[in-house]
C-alpha cells in the first residue's frame, strides 16, 4: 500500500462555527438548523458564497427518516446559481475529508464543509441497529447501547477499565463542559453520587452515554495563501487519515481500536509533541481506548470541550472535534492538536487529523 | 488537474429485478472481484475505497458500508461513502478520481450499488408532507411534466421517445449484464405498452435492478504497469465535473438546467473538447426516461436547444450512427439506481478500453460518461480517452 506521506497543498480550517446543542429542536427543521451556522462561518470570516470553489456535507437519511433528505438540506446553502458540491452519507469529518482531497487534487482552493443531525424525531438507540449487519444482528434488535455494554464488559472483564475510571471520565468531561456554552451538559454530579445510579445496559450507567443531541457543525477550508489570507492563524491539517475495522464483532478484538491506531500512525500523531486532544468517544470506556489508540500521555489537554460526552449531535459530533481543536489552534492557546472522529457501532471507523498553528 | 488517473479496471454484476441467488455481501463482491481480475491485481493492491449507493431505505441498512467493509476488502483501509442521489453512481467515481490525483491512493477501488428488490423505489421517491408538496408519483410522475414542456417548447414529434425506448432495448440484447433482454420488442409493442405518466409509456420507463459496479482507477505508474500486464490499455480520465443547484428556485428551468449545462461546460474544459459532436465519438447518459436522451443531448451542448429530437429521429444516436448514445441498453434496460450512473462512467470507459464487447464501437477514441439526480438538479460528469493526456 502506498503510504502518504506529505500531503502537495497546505491547507487548513479557517472558519468554525455551532449553535448550542440541544436534547431537541423542535420548532426548526434540517434546512433551518443549519443554514445560521452556514451562513455564520462565511461571515465570521468575511468571505462570499461566490468565493467558496466546493461544498461537500455529510447526513444520514435515517435520522431524517426521509429518504434524499439532504437534497431538502441543499437550501441551506444556497446552491444558485449551481455550484460544485458532494454529499457523504457519514459524520461530517468524512465530508472534510472528501472536501481535503479535493483540494489536495487541484479541483478547488476552498470549501465549506457542514454536517447535521436531529436525532429526537426517533428513538437513537433502537434507531442505530438499523446499521447493523441485516442478515444476523439487525433480527435481534440490540440496541446501540446495549452493543456498546459488550464492549464496555469485555474491557472491565480484561482489567482494562473500572467503572470508577468510566465515572471519572464521564464527570471530567461535564466539568469540562462547563467552559463550553455549546454543549447540552454542563458539570456533573460526584464520581461517587455516579456509581451509585442503576444501571441502563449492564454495565453502562446513563453517565457512561453520549446525550442524544440536536445539533450541527460548519467549517471552511482553504488552501495556503487563501487560508493566510483570510485568517490570521489557521489551523493547518498537517495529517488526515480515516480506517475501518470489521463489522464482524465476534471475529475481532472489541478491547482495543486498530483503525484509530492505523489511522493516527498514518496521520502522524506520534511525530511531535501533541497540546490538546479532542476525541470522539460517544461512551466512557471508548474515550480510554481512542486515549491508548492514539498513544497519549498525561500531559495532554484531552476533551476540553466536553466531548461527545457532553453533546452528541449525530454525524456531527466528529467534525466537531476537528472544529473545537481548530478553534483553539486559531485563537493561539495551543500550537498542536489532533481530533478523531468515529462512525458505526463499537469504534469501527475513525479518522485521525492533527492540526497545527504556524 | 493533479496527478494523472485511468480506469484499470471494471467489473459489474448480472443485472436482474432479483438477485435472490447473491446476498448482498455477494452481491457486491461478483462486481468487485470482475474488476481486479480486469485489472489482474488482488484486493491487496487497493490503497483505499470509495463507494456510493441512493437512500439507505432502500435496503432497510442505515450506511451499510460499515457491515459490507470486509467483504469489499475494507478492512484497515480507508473507506469513503459517497451519496448525492441518481447521480451518485458518477459522483462515487469521481471522489475515487479524485483520490489518485491528489496522490493520496495509486491504486483506489471504487464501488456503487443498489438492491433494489428489497423495497419500492416508487415510495421511496414520493416525498411525504412535511418534507414537500406530495404527489405520491414517484420519480416518473415527478418528471413527466418537464418532458411534456420539452415537446411543447421543441415541437418534437410524439414518438421521439418511442424511437429511444427501441434504441436503447435493442442495444441491451448486445450487452450480456443488462437487466431487460427484450428480444422481441418492436416500435409497436412500445408504443401500446400502457401509459404511466403521460407522455412516459411502461416500455419507455426504466427498470428497478439489484445489481453494482465497481472499477479500479489508478495514478500513472500504476495505469503503465497494469496496461503492460494485461494488455488492455487504460482509460485515461480527461475531465470530471460536478455541479448542483437546488430543487427549487425563482428562474430555475427544469428542462434543460443551468447545473447540467454548467457541469458539461467544465468537463469539457479540462478535456479541451471544444466542439463535443465532433471530438466525442460515445456517449453514456443516465436516461431513465425515454425522452430525457434528446433533452440531455441538448442541455450537453452536443446540438443547439430543440435539435435534440432530430439528433434520435435521424438515427445520429443509434449503435451505427456517427454519436452512439446509450449502446449498453442505458438506464432503460437497467437500473440499479445507486450503480446507475457508475455503469454509465463505466461503460463510457469500456468503449474507450475496447472492452465492451458486442455492443463496442469501432475505434472509439473518446467517451463521455453523464449522470443526474434529485429534481435533476444534480449532475456528474466525466470524459475518458484511450489516448494519455
């Protein structure tokens, strides 16, 4: 396999922006939700529909529950006259990266990238075994969280985590959150006031799952003098890479996330000395695997978003770590980050960016 | 653009209403298997994947790739899903072109499907309220205005789209994967099959399939080495194009749309074709509907607007005329929607190889690939040539 070593273009995120999420927004639709944020992240920046060469989002049509449901979604942007653009049925960090390769090819010097969920028509758990496979899991209906107790037991089985460090994480990302005036939880009850709630799936407590969100995310991409010139800071993609593991649970480790690993090796994390980390964990077990994954140590600043953990907006909860590490990139408080992204049950697809300052 | 890129390349399925003998995993592996043995590589030569298929409602699988990865040879790569409606299929192939010119993958396997047999695609494309107006039509319905504006504007006769019906069916019967081998159709049995949505007749509508595509493109060392090998010459991809506009919008002509005319104006910039009727020797566009070939000749700028018909009626676009349109049976012979308009890529790169068997033009050259979607308001396009640029 060819490995990629350096990308030809420097290209980096130049603009972000989000709206609080929330458990449920009920008075606006798709079209609705996002088109702020869109419009947002031109302006934030002073930039024209007209400067943007390529637009690619990412959706899913079963959280819409419509079939086609981003061609409705395309009237946010503002498609008129027609412009450039491409849609990936996936967290829209995977749209980044469509709209990166893009670039990289000589097809565009700039992009918007946006990706949306609304997850409260429906009930997300039940929804999300719908992505199972259809022939032997989809029958059985399990749940989304009760796949994720799977793993979360093998992990406590194999000593690899205690439900006191799963509370940890969980409480370190809400007190994180607070900080943050985007996310849906904000602080969280002791560690010990944790443990001692029942348990939803055995053995995941409610503080052990991602919230069930409402929410979108856009960011603007733009290549090196583009990127100069428009912000002051840009926060360049110095590796980008995505990986997926099988789908076949019982034929692969669950303890661990060899395409995270695969795909942070690719993106060269390990090169340089990393500031802050912004991992896409929807569980509290997972964020220690993307953590060993990743190869990170004590001394980085890992999730001070929140995390997932404190908003989950479906598929955008991934470009929004891209967006949350960007963001600080660009306002100057760290030099170096790297942000996953995950798509499917179990951790089975991540991708692995690493964004720098200067 | 970037690195140089070829189809090495192609495989494809028996196209069929039921491909009850497959499971879907097998489904997709049949085409994904025919194209690495074309290109005499192993799943082990593919850096990375793209792959594109319409509404996860129609299999019951919310992104299914994730499920289909180790089948496909996914596994510790990366895997792209691409969907951007009917013309996903173009679209999928053009992310994967994409790809080896920005020298992230030499070697890209790309993929689109559909299994169609597993739920109605009529329902799944008649919006409910409160997502539009409902017209409980289906796509034909959706489109049979826009065609009936058409023969208003172009004064067309009444049995242009019969002619492409006849065309198009007669041409499957040469190309062994089609869905519909229609041995004994005729100008008549079309034009007293029953009318859908007047003016689309039964025979003039396009199949629903189970089927897919897949190709594998490459960078130009690997384009060399794989031409040496198997002796087939690459199709080297002069120009690809994406454009969308929205379903609605105050000015917009659904006829022959701006995003169309824009997306072949840009195609053929890159290919440096600048009189498409005479530098195009074969072309494969997404028909779904008799009618919509002489309204995509015009919108494609291979004739002025309202010659199209004339083009079909002379016989311009039949297997012997001088720009054969549609010689695998097009979309009206098979029509797995989400492959659809890869077959269409696909098969513009199969004339250019020489490989496309009983229905191969003579010393065609250069071929160009269209596909469309939503409210036709998206459009993928690509030329390929036998020639490196």
């Amino acid at each position: 396999m060819a490995d990629f070593q350096k990308a030809p273009r420097d290209v980096a995120i130049v603009s972000v922006t989000q709206d609080p999420h929330s458990r449920a927004v009920v008075e606006r639709n798709e079209v609705e939700l996002i088109q702020p944020i869109i419009q947002r992240a031109l302006e934030q920046i002073g930039v024209q529909k007209g400067e943007i060469d390529f637009t690619c989002s990412g959706s899913s049509d079963y959280l819409a529950g419509q079939a086609f449901s981003f061609v409705m979604t395309l009237d946010a942007v503002g498609a008129w006259p027609p412009i450039a653009e491409s849609h990936v049925e996936m967290d829209g960090a995977w749209a980044l990266y469509e709209a990166w390769v893009k670039i990289q090819s000589g097809h565009a010097d700039t992009a918007l990238v946006y990706s949306y969920g609304k997850s409260s028509p429906g009930d997300l758990p039940l929804v999300l075994s719908r992505q199972l496979d259809p022939y032997y899991y989809q029958p059985l209906w399990p749940d989304a969280i009760a796949m994720a107790g799977l793993q979360a037991r093998q992990m406590l089985d194999a000593g690899l985590i205690t439900e006191r460090r799963m509370a940890e994480i969980a409480y370190e990302s809400r007190e994180a959150a607070r900080n943050n005036p985007n996310a849906q939880l904000q602080g969280s009850p002791s560690v010990d006031e944790l443990l001692a709630a029942d348990f939803v799936s055995d053995p995941l407590r409610r503080h052990d799952c991602a919230p069930i969100s409402d929410g979108g995310v856009a960011v603007v991409l733009a290549a090196g003098d583009r990127a100069r010139n428009w912000v002051d800071r840009p926060a360049w993609i110095t590796g980008l890479d995505h990986r997926i593991d099988s789908h076949n649970f019982g034929a692969r480790s669950l303890t661990s996330a060899p395409s995270a690993k695969l795909a942070a090796e690719k993106a060269g994390v390990g090169n340089d000395k990393i500031d802050v980390a912004e991992l896409h964990a929807p569980f509290t077990h997972q964020h220690q695997l993307l953590v060993e994954a990743l190869g990170l140590g004590d001394n980085v600043s890992i999730n001070p978003s929140g995390g997932a953990l404190a908003a989950n907006p479906m598929m955008a909860a991934g470009l929004l770590r891209l967006g949350e590490v960007a963001n600080r990139i660009m306002a100057g408080e760290v030099d170096r980050g790297v942000a996953t992204a995950t798509s499917g049950h179990l951790l089975q697809q991540n991708l692995v960016a690493v964004l720098e300052g200067a | 653009m970037g690195n140089r890129v070829a189809v090495i390349g192609i495989g494809q399925t028996k196209h069929a209403a039921v491909r009850g003998d497959v499971s879907l995993a097998g489904l997709l592996r049949e085409a994904v298997y025919r194209a690495l043995a074309d290109a005499q590589l192993t799943m082990d030569d593919i850096d990375a994947i793209v792959i594109g298929k319409a509404p996860d409602f129609f299999e019951g699988i919310m992104m299914p790739e994730g499920f289909l990865a180790e089948a496909i040879g996914a596994v510790g790569k990366p895997l792209l899903r691409v969907h951007t409606a009917g013309s996903v299929g173009g679209s999928t192939a053009i992310v994967a072109a994409s790809h080896v010119q920005a020298g992230v993958g030499e070697r890209v396997l790309t993929i689109a499907w559909e299994q169609q047999s597993c739920s109605e695609a009529m329902w799944a494309l008649s919006f409910p309220i409160p997502f539009q107006q409902q017209l409980v039509a289906g796509a034909g319905g959706y489109f049979a205005p826009f065609i009936r504006e058409y023969m208003r504007r172009s004064n067309a006769p009444d049995d242009i789209g019969i002619l492409v019906a006849l065309k198009d069916r007669l041409n499957a019967l040469k190309n062994p994967y089609a869905h519909l081998h229609e041995p004994d159709i005729t100008y008549d049995t079309v034009k007293d099959s029953f009318m859908l949505w007047e003016p689309i007749r039964y025979s003039e509508t396009c199949p629903s399939s189970d089927g897919a595509i897949a190709m594998v493109l490459a960078g130009e060392a690997a384009a060399e080495a794989s031409a040496a090998a198997t002796g087939t010459p690459p199709a080297w991809i002069l120009g690809t194009s994406m454009r969308s506009e929205p379903a609605t919008a105050n000015g917009r002509d659904q006829v022959s749309p701006d995003a169309g005319k824009d997306c072949a104006a840009d195609v053929f910039r890159q290919a440096g074709i600048t009189n498409p009727r005479a530098e195009i020797d074969v072309v494969e566009m997404y028909v779904p509907f008799s009618w919509y070939e002489p309204m995509w000749l015009e919108n494609l700028g291979f004739c002025e607007e309202g010659e199209g018909w004339k083009l079909t009626e002379q016989g311009v676009t039949q297997l012997d005329g001088d720009l054969p349109v549609n010689c695998s049976g097009g979309v009206l012979s098979t029509n797995p929607i989400g492959a659809s308009g890869m077959l269409r890529f696909g098969e513009a790169a199969m004339q250019v190889r020489g490989t496309a068997g009983e229905h191969q033009i003579d010393g065609a050259k250069t071929a160009l690939g269209q596909a469309y979607g939503g409210a036709a308001q998206f459009f993928a396009t690509w030329v390929v040539s036998s020639e490196k640029p």
